[in-house]
C-alpha cells in the first residue's frame, strides 16, 4: 500500500470510503471536515492507495501539546491485513517529527472492535471524560 498525503482529487473516494466504514453521522459532515482539514495541517491527513484505489485514511492533527487522531479507516474488503496498523505508524512517525510526546483519540464506545484494533497497537483507555461542545452547525450529512 502505498501511503501518501491527500490530494483534493481523492475527496470524493475518501467520503466514500467513510460512508463504507460508517464513520458518517449526520452532525459531522464529510465535506466540511475536509474543506477545514486543508487549512490545518493538511499533511497530517494521509490516505492509502492500492491499485490506483483509495482504501484506507487517517487525520492526524498537533496542538503542541497532545496529538489527535480522526477518521481512521480501512475499506471492508481490505481489513486484517495490516493497513490500519499500517496508516496509524505512519502518521504516528509524522506526530512524533514535531514532538508530540502523546496521541488521543476518540472511539464510539459501541465499537467493540475497533477499540480492541486500537488496544493491540498500544492504545489504552485514559481515566477521562470526553466532552465537546459544537460551535459551527454544519449542514446535515446523508449518512
């Protein structure tokens, strides 16, 4: 696989690949979540290529003090053969050339497998509660 940063030509194919792996809810939409992502650390979003295909992307972002990962996904049809693993230590290695001495991210607690992917390559649940608060409404998402 090959892994590379996203170009704005991989924009609709990467929503398709949310859409396939479900991470597309209604109150986070898609295209806005790019359109903000190519203004911020744009090099920290990566996508997988195989065969000219889009199978696999990941957000990673740094606010100096811990690193944030988003949208990690691996198209149904490639899954267990190591690319998640595969995008994680990429962007993994990129967070770790800027300094960032820690990664959070979030999984939907329901998600009982993609917490124990998480648990396998290192990942541990924090003693903390997550809270967020919306400041834009985005437009709904056809999820």
């Amino acid at each position: 696989m090959l892994i590379r940063p996203f170009r704005d030509s991989d924009e609709n194919a990467v929503i398709g690949l949310w859409r396939a792996c479900h991470l597309v809810v209604p109150w986070n939409n898609p295209a806005c979540d790019i359109e903000r992502k190519r203004h911020v650390q744009l090099e920290l979003f990566l996508v997988g290529e195989l065969d000219g295909h889009i199978v696999a992307s990941v957000f990673g972002g740094y606010d100096g003090h811990r690193g944030w990962i988003n949208y990690l996904a691996v198209a149904p049809d490639y899954r267990r053969r190591g690319l998640g693993r595969a995008m994680m230590a990429a962007v993994e290695d990129k967070l770790r050339a800027r300094g960032c001495p820690k990664i959070n991210l979030q999984v939907r607690g329901t998600n009982a497998e993609v917490i124990e992917f998480y648990r396998s390559i290192g990942y541990a649940r924090d003693p903390v509660v997550s809270m967020g608060k919306r400041l834009i409404d985005d437009p709904p998402s056809t999820a």
